[in-house]
C-alpha cells in the first residue's frame, strides 16, 4: 500500500492524537476484566432469582432441585468458557461470533448470528435496565413503584450519553464491577461464616411466607420440563460471555492469552456468585413466586397486588447485612450500577457490529467508517428505542424479559462453536505437524462438546420458553435478517449495475466537449467567482444564464453585465411562471439534443452560511435546481461556494464534531491492527 | 429584455399548456363575484350576531339601537367600496394594500399592513371555519357538541387539499355562494311576505327566551362605549373587501371597471343581507347573550351551560322557514360552505402576499418564483398551524375570535387609504388637465373620507376591543413585523457583504490555475464516467483521490487501476481511523498552502437514486465530504451523477411536482401580466 508521504508535516500535528489514543486503548486485565465482564457478572443479579421463581410453580418443595440446577449451569458455563477461549485463540484479530459464522458455515449463518446479536443488544438493554431498577428500589422503594417510568428514564440518560460521546473508560467501569464483587463475595464469606461458625440462623425478609404451588405435586415428564425450564432461566447468566472474543485487540500483549485468562477468571468469579447466591438463598429460605400476587402468602393471605418482590441478591443481603444497613445499601447500589453499565456494554457493541456488519453491506456503508457520528447516533437510537418499547411493553419486569433474552445467546453460542468445529477440521486438513495436530484436536473436541451442549440448551431454551416470549425474540431475529438481506440484495444488485466493462468501447459514448453554463441572478462576489472559476476550466463553450423572473432586475443585471464587460455571453431564458428550475433544465435538455455527444458543466455559485435559519435563506432554489439537474444525463454539476463570514459559526460546529469519540472505542482496540492482521476470514 | 428564440420548438408544448392556463385564469364577472366575494359575503353569517350579543350586555331593551348600527355599518361599506374602487382604478396591476401603503407611505407602512394582513389570513381561517361549524350545527348538533374538534378536522381537511394542489375554480365557488346569497335573499322575501302580507307573527326559537342584562340600565358614556362596542363587532361584515383589490389582473377586460362593478355588486349584496337579517331578527324576536349559559332565561331559569346558542342567520331561517325544514337545512349547509370556502381563500392570499413580501426580500427569496411547492406548502402549514392553534386556545368560538379579527383589517384600510390619499396628492402634482385633475381631485376627497371613517373605526374598534382580545392580534403583527424586519436586514447585510468591487484587482487573488482531484472508491462506471469527464475539464492538473479505509479494497482498487491502465495518477490517503472526510480536508488544504493561487477541483462520482431510503444506502459519505468541502476557501465541488435505473421512479415524482397547481392562481392571474405592467412602485 502506498503510504502518505508527500503531505506536509503540519498534518502529523493530527498523528500525536493517535498514538495518544492507542496507549489510552490498550488494556490490561484488571481493567479489561471488568470493561468485558460487567454484563455476565452483573447477571448474578437476576438469574438465581428466576431459578427459583420458576421452581416455586410445582411449590417450596421443588427448591430442594436447586443445586442440581446450579450445577448444570456451572457445567454449562466451564463448556461455554472453555469453548470461547478456543475462539480466542483462533481469532486474535477479535473474530466475534459473526465472524466466526460468518467465515466457517456462510453467510447464511452469519447474518442469523448477527441478527441473534443485534436482538440481544436491545434485550441486554432492556433486562439490564429493569433488572437494575429492581435491585435499587430494596434500597429506593420510589424507583421500583415507578419502574417503568425509571427505566425508561435511565434509557435515556444513557442514550444522551452515548449520543453526546463519553469515552468508555476503563476505570469508570472498574470501581463498581470490584465493589459489586467484592460485595457479593463479602456477603458470601459473611454468611457462611455466620451460619457454618456461628449457628446463626439466617432469615430471609420472605422466610416466614409461604408459597401456594401453580402446580402442586408435579411429577414425571411435567416436572421435568418445570426443571428444564429453570435451567433455561438460569441460563441467564451466561449473557455476555461472548463480548470477550470481539475484544481481542484491546488487550495489552500477549493479547490471546490475556483475554484466554481474563476469560477464565471471570467464568470462575460467575460461577462461584451464582453458587453462592442460591446457597445463601436456600440457607435464608428466600422464597419467591412467579406472580406473588396471588401464589405468595403471608400470615395465611395472599400478599396481594401491591406486594413487590425484591431480587434473591437483595433478600439475601437483608439476611447476612440485615435491611437498610450500610453494606446492604452499598450492595444494592453496586448492583444496579453494574447492571447499568452491563447495559451500557450494548451501547458500545451495537455500533462495533454495526459497522462490521456494513462492511460485509448488509446495512449501510457509511457505518463501516468509524467515528461517523451520524451514523452512530441512528444505530443509538434505533437501540434505544426498540429498548423502551420493550420496557414499555413488558412494563420492565426483568422475569418476563428475560423469557426472550437467552434464545439469542444460545443461537450465537452454538453457531459459532459449530463453525469452530469447521474452522479446526479446515486446519487439521493442512496441518501436518503431529503436536499442532494434537492441540487442534483438543481444542476440536472442546468446541465440538460445547457446539453440542450449547446446541441442547438451544432446544430446550426454545421448547420452554417459546410461548412465554422467546417467539418476540425469533420475529426481532427474522426482522433484523429480512431487511440485511434486502439491504445487501439492493447493494449487489447495484454493484451489477454499475460494474465498469471490460471494453471501454461498451460503455454509453464518451463525452467529447464540455459547455459549461455558470448560473447568476446579480453581479455580486459570488458569481464573479464562479465565473472566473468556470474560466479557468477551460470548457469548449461557457456562457452565463440568468431566468427572467422579474423583468425588472433581469434589466439591471443585463446593464451591469456590460458595463463591467465581463466577457463571457450572457443568455437569458424567460420564465413565465417566474419558475427557475424547469426553464434550466429545459435548456440543458435542448443543448443536449442539439450535440448528445458533449457534456453540459452546471456552474452554480452557492452561499455558505453558519446557521441552520440561513439555509431557509440561501440556496433554496440552487439546492433544488441541483438535484433536478442530477437526473438529466450528460450533466455534471459544480457548486462554487462562497464562504458568507456567518460560515465560521458552523465550521466551528463541524470542527467540534470531528473530535467526537464514538461510543465503544476502547473495547474495539485500535483500528489499524484490526483491518491489517489477518482476520481469518476465507 | 432578449427572448429565448434559439429553443427548439420542441418545448413550445409547455406553452400550449401555458396558454391554456391562461385562458382559464382570466374571469368573468359573474365568476369572480363568488371568487373574491365568498369571504366578505360569508360574514354576514355572524356579523348581525355579533351586534345583537354586545348590545344584550345593557338588556334586551338596547336591541333597538340595532338599526342605527346597521345604518352605521352600512355607510361605513359605502364608504370602503367607494375607496376600493378607486385603488382598482389607479393600480390595475392589483395593487393590494400593502402595494399601496408601501409604494405611497414608505416601507415601514408597508410591512405594517403586511403583517396585519398576515395576522387578518390566520384569521380569517379561524373565524370562518369556527363559525361554519356553529352554522352546521344548526343542523348536525353532533358538530357543534364537538366544535375544537370538528373545526380542526376542516382545518386540516382544507390544509391537505391546499397541499395537494387544488385548482381554484370559479365554478366550485359559484355554486355554493349563490346558492348561500339566493337562499338568504328567498329567506328575507318570504320573512317579509309572511310578515307584512300574511301579518304572521315570526317566532324565533329564542323569542320566548328573556335576557338578563349584565348591565341593566346603562346610559351615558357607558352606553356609548358599548354601542361602539357593537358597531366595532359590526364592523365584521367589512372583512374581506380589499381582496378584489389584488385580484385586478384576473378580471377580464376592461379589467378595472370589472373589478370596480363587482365590488360594488359586493357592497350591495352585503348590505341587503346584513341589514335584512337584522330587521328580521328584530321582527321574529332573536335574543343572543354574551353568556347565555347565566344570562338567558327560559321560563325564569338560565339555560345553562349545556345551552348551545345558534347564529343569528339559522334562528331567522328557523322562524322563517320552520326549524329542519328543507329551506332551512339548504341554508345552514350553504351558509357554511360558504364559511369554509371563505377559509380556503386565505389559503389563496397567503402565498400570493408572500411572494410579493419575499420580492422585496421580506421574507425567503424562493417564496418569490411561483410554483414553488415546498416554499408554498410551508406557508400553508404555517398558516394552518396557526389557525389551529387559535381554534384550540379559543375553543373554536367565533365570538371571542371575532375580538382579535377587525384589527388587522382596518389598520390596512386606513393605511392603504391614507397612501391612496398620497397617490392622488402626486399625480396632482403633475397633472395639468383639468378635467383630469378634477377626476383626481374627487378620487382624492373619497379616499380622504375612507381614509377618515375607517381611521375612526381603528380607533373605535382598538379602544373597544383591546381588553378583549385586540392585543392578541397586535402582538401577532408585532411578532410578524419583527421577523420580516430581521429577514429583510440579513438579506441586506449579506448583499453589502458579497456586493462586487469596482475595481477587480480589489478582489480576493484570482486563481490561476486548477488542480482537479477524481475522488475514487472503486472502479466501476460512476468513477469512470467522473474520470473521463474530469479528463474533459482540461484542468492543470488530475489525479485520482482514493482513502484507504479498508486496506484490502485499497489494494483491489490499484491493482484494477494499473490493469485497466487508466491514465489519471491514483493518490491514496491513509486513514487509521477509518475516516473519509478528514483526510481529504486535510489534503486539499496542504494543496492550497502549498500553491495558494490554484484552485482546487473536486470531482465526486454521486449516485442517482428513486427512493428515500436507498439515499440511506448512497452518498453519504459523499454528501458529507461535500458538506465539509465548501467551508475550504478556493475549492469547487463537483457532482458527477450516475442515474441508477431506480431513479427513473424520483423523476417521474418530480414532473409530477412539477405541474402542481400553486393555491392562489386563479385569483392572481396570468403572471406576466403581473410582472410586465407599470406596477405602480415608486
């Protein structure tokens, strides 16, 4: 490639900022970790709890399940963990799930994973945000009785946010993911320790409540469908694993084996959350219902509809903190802030795919170029939006979200392993070498287990879940993959269309001479210097044209035209209807009947102004002449700007913009090592 | 001026459609009558209510000062007409108010008439589409029991035709307006047959009702205030006189004396009726009340506020005809056709004074060429918001709105008297005929005495009404004079801005020379057709400008360019951060510093596309960049369009745009005419 070497220096001044940001991007693990893994970590919140809502249906009795439950999700998560470091591995340049489809099974499966991906974002959104208020009103009860005005007003904030471009720092991510760890982990060495040293018994706010079964004495294929159904939910707490493998690039080197740890390290932190939630929850007796209205009895009656049934996580702090005691508050604040920021992670990876996924034209291409703002912000918003219209819909409450949240982690998870399968099979072919060999067989074999598991948590995800919401989370996939699909038919269809021939001779008869027509309504700066510009380019014909709409000035401009003696025909077209565009285009269209073989060069002079009330001012009619003009053939237009001195205002604006740092910068890594290392694509 | 007689004949077939609209455009008289008439006709539909509302303020007993304010309002027509005959006389270029005050009084005359014409057109729409719901609800209760609602449905019905382009047609006018002055004048007969032949007693449906005067037994100054009072609500009947006045050049010939017959057709006819209805009223016993909910009595209780208080005009058809009858239900739905119709004209007026505010850069140049359609659709909207908005905060009551109407009305009577007064004062001057002088000299003496009368009747109507609600109008005015003031002084700062210089060499350095850049992403036809017609542009020098966002791409496109041998060099920038704008800002301006007096000439392949959303697929980054490029001094920007076959869709939209008839045309005339007749500026 050739390099830029003959700018001048002073354009360097923009090469500092750079580097400057390239150290800034690089991250190491204590950072990286929480930047990757608030939103699996901060799913401790919720995902204990939705186990043993949904074990609660066939009665108390069904809670004693529960550890085998958590352990099938703690086998499931060492797979998933273990599956995604491979992945790492493979892909240093941070192929995602997408591109590993995408490279390994086609474009077919690539574009579903991508749309499972684009659903999740707005679930992650929405789970994490209403999840979040929950855990905030145990410590704020006004937030939680206004949860969906709550929601929707931190959706905003953070929409705000991102829009006005806040750089995704690292630290601002650590503090609360390790207060938030440290926290829990408190909680759990606390209670053990009060319970296991002490004797204490540990009581739940909900301990003395009881629980009237939907189901009672559920047994055979029922029961096991309810525990299938719990695990599903539990489940939950594998969202996000997979952020890792797009952030490759943003670790500090050795960049695979860094996120292969940090990886690791944040498995085992989940796990062993998760575990000790529900031992804890099992020790305090926490009981929860799926609609504790009416399921959920306390002192022999229904709790009744005004009753709010606060997260496993907050029950049990109450029990090991005791209720609205300092740690208890710090907890709950933890926790909401960490989902918060699990939420914000959606903010900043919905553009990073976005922006892959325009590279491959599935959406439009000015996403691939980063730092557009513009486009940015739409993907901002449309996030946002689809977020609120969720919340709203289900009226943030994380338990009925969460039924349409995990179908697309898992179509993601097992697409990607089975194209990890193929992409070792592929190698293995190759390869001769009998210690690489043996590793990539290892290696196969994990992706091939995990491929299958998470393939059977697939099926049972969607046999258990798919009336209670995952079909919504499918019609958003099916949505997301029909308009890709049109957006790249309608690319390649123009690509076709377009696509220079091979023999210059088939193209439409080239241009032979120019007659350029420089537009003017007064002798005034602008059109001097459209005129002396229109000299300059030496066209074969040049003449200035004026539209009589007012007999009047038309006169004047006549009479100041000689008597400066500028020296180039001016030609006036009447107007009748004091129309400006149609008796332009006419007489482009008659000089093009007259010679079809010569271009016609339209010199329109234009103001440049600095506000937005001044464009209602200025232009109008050129603007619309100019986008008349395009649809004539054999025309070219040239807009000859003149630079009004209210023009600063909006260079200044634009200047500003230019500086904008988009959302997601830090966990994509610098851009440069992206697109030059080998990104394993076929 | 130099006509354009080299055209082929070819577009001569828009001319045929010219002429044709012309033929068209020209009116007889007996179709401009219902033309210009419907509005000042239509307000005889609540003007005598207005009156007799007023004076029940002092007790049924004032009633009978009602005559000697009909004879008042009636000389005061007389008098308006006579001076309006005498501006279609002197400007039969149709020149409207704001001509004359402008021309005669100076600007600021001028833009004071022009915004309380501006503020009159609101509300116009407003009173006449209230009071048409009222007229209707005579008949279909269910309108007025929903008044905001049903008056904003009309309001936004007449706003969407208007939008889509109606064509005025004199017919469509004709009918209803005689079928609404032959139905009042069958009405007034038969009430007066009935009445002095038959010796009938007519019964009003209110003639049994009692009035408890607000203020009971007023004399003195009160009293006088108040019937000044009435006689200002009166004054309602005068709205809409003047519109002749800017209608001239659409009368056939002889086009003023048309105009001037019709307009004293006019007075007759509103007159006759307006006293007709009153006498009527006074015969079947009608009592309005201000308040009728506390103030009218039927069988010594008030009515309350589930009373709906119908117009004068349809309680007189129902003593005269009988209530549901035939008769009856024909008038109410011709009268309040008529009111709509009256609304609709403001939809006509509005953009026609705004195209002559914006030729004297008043407002937006582009409101200027006729026909524009988006220029006219946001003056329409305006206007539509507007009236909306006062229908709501008004309640859609065409009482309280009449307060705010009669302001505007004879503050461009008075002023566009008193400038006729000017007018005769300078032909005098110059004037040494006799017999014309003494032509003149009466002219002169009617205009004064208008001048005069509707001055008082300024007075009269500001003292009375001020309080109740006049102020809303002034402030209106107020706010409409600020804005066009401010318009009009950027329009003239910008002009001394870009004003040329005698003398060239005072000019910025003129360049010398053109460097043309080819900006390229890939080789297919749009980048050839750039190039090849770059290549014509015979600049000094060409390159192709290609950034390398994605290194892969860039490498395709060099290896295309070298295999294809195009003959323009390829210059690629590098782009770590996945940017197109910044990089070529950048480079065109290390060119223009490294040879300051060369211009620089991009030239960027644009597709053409049909539809909205396929711009969100195209051009962005070109739109952009283009954006960016005409805020760098000494830079050109030229478009190279390649028509995608979609975009055949976009042009067949735009031809249809084109031949959209503009509001207002009919009533304007033929548009050279316009143009090309002395008209009247000093």
């Amino acid at each position: 490639m050739s390099k830029l070497t003959d700018l001048p220096k002073r354009i360097l001044i923009g090469r500092a900022l750079r580097s400057d940001r390239l150290g800034e991007t690089l991250l190491p693990k204590r950072i990286a970790l929480p930047v990757f893994a608030s939103d699996p970590l901060s799913s401790v919140a919720y995902a204990p709890g939705e186990v043993l809502l949904v074990l609660s249906i066939a009665g108390v009795s069904a809670y004693h399940f529960s550890p085998w439950i958590a352990a099938a999700v703690v086998v499931l998560m060492f797979t998933v963990v273990a599956s995604y470091r491979q992945n790492v591995r493979a892909y240093p340049s941070g192929g995602g799930d997408y591109e590993v489809a995408n490279t390994n099974l086609g474009p077919k499966a690539g574009l579903t994973v991508a749309s499972a991906l684009l659903v999740d974002y707005v679930l992650t959104v929405a789970v994490s945000i209403s999840a979040g208020v929950e855990n905030l009103g145990s410590a704020i009860p006004f937030v939680v009785e206004h949860k969906t005005f709550s929601a929707t007003a931190i959706i905003v904030l953070l929409t705000l946010m991102n829009l006005r471009g806040v750089k995704e720092s690292g630290k601002l991510f650590a503090i609360p993911t390790y207060v938030f760890v440290g926290g829990v982990f408190l909680m759990l060495a606390w209670g053990a320790f009060k319970g296991l040293v002490l004797g204490d018994t540990l009581q739940a706010p909900t301990a003395d409540y009881e629980i009237k079964p939907e189901h009672p004495g559920l047994a055979g294929f029922a029961l096991v469908f309810l525990l299938l159904r719990a695990f599903s939910s539990g489940c939950a707490a594998l969202t996000g694993v997979e952020a890792i493998s797009n952030g490759v690039p943003a670790f500090r080197k050795p960049k695979s084996r860094n996120a292969a740890n940090t990886l690791a390290l944040m498995g085992a932190l989940a796990v062993t959350m998760f575990c000790g939630i529900i031992a804890l929850a099992m020790a305090s007796d926490v009981k929860m219902a799926e609609y504790p209205a009416k399921d959920l009895y306390r002192d022999g009656a229904p709790v009744g509809p005004d009753y709010v049934q606060h997260p496993v996580i907050s029950q049990v702090a109450a029990a090991v903190f005791g209720d609205g005691t300092f740690f208890f508050v710090l907890l709950a604040a933890a926790t909401a802030l960490v989902l918060f920021l699990a939420a914000n992670t959606a903010y900043n990876g919905f553009p990073l795919l976005g922006s892959i996924l325009a590279q491959d034209r599935y959406l439009p291409r000015q996403l691939h170029t980063r730092g557009d703002r513009l486009a940015f912000s739409n993907g901002i918003v449309l996030l946002a939006g689809a977020a609120v219209l969720l919340v709203w819909i289900y009226g943030a409450d994380s338990t009925r979200l969460i039924q349409l949240y995990i179908v697309g982690v898992f179509v993601s998870f097992t697409l990607s392993q089975t194209g990890m399968v193929r992409h070792w099979n592929r190698l293995l072919a190759a390869e001769r070498n009998k210690a690489k060999r043996r590793h990539m067989i290892r290696s196969r074999a994990i992706n091939a287990f995990g491929a299958f598991f998470t393939g059977l948590v697939l099926v049972v995800v969607l046999v258990t879940k798919f009336t209670h919401g995952a079909w919504v989370a499918l019609l958003g996939m099916v949505i997301f993959f029909g308009t890709m699909t049109a957006i790249r038919r309608h690319y390649d269809r123009v690509a076709e269309e377009i696509s220079a021939p091979e023999e210059p001779a088939d193209d439409t008869v080239r241009p032979s001479r120019v007659h350029s027509i420089v537009l003017v309504s007064k002798v005034h700066r602008p059109t001097l210097r459209a005129v002396s510009y229109a000299r300059l380019m030496r066209s074969d014909r040049l003449e200035a044209l004026s539209v009589n709409v007012d007999p009047d000035e038309t006169r004047a401009l006549q009479a100041e035209w000689e008597r400066r003696g500028i020296n180039v025909p001016l030609k006036i077209l009447d107007s009748p209807y004091r129309e400006i565009t149609r008796p332009v285009i006419e007489y482009v269209r008659s000089l093009r009947r007259e010679s079809p073989r010569d271009a016609v060069s339209v010199i329109i002079p234009e103001y440049v102004v600095g506000h937005w009330y001044e464009h209602l001012l200025h232009n109008q009619s050129a603007l619309r002449l100019k986008g008349r003009l395009l649809f004539t053939p054999g025309v070219m237009v040239t807009s000859v700007p003149y630079q009004l001195e209210s023009s600063e205002a909006a260079k200044r604006r634009a200047r500003k913009r230019q500086d904008w740092s988009a959302p997601g910068a830090v966990r994509r890594g610098p851009v440069d090592r992206r697109t030059k290392e080998p990104s394993g694509k076929g």
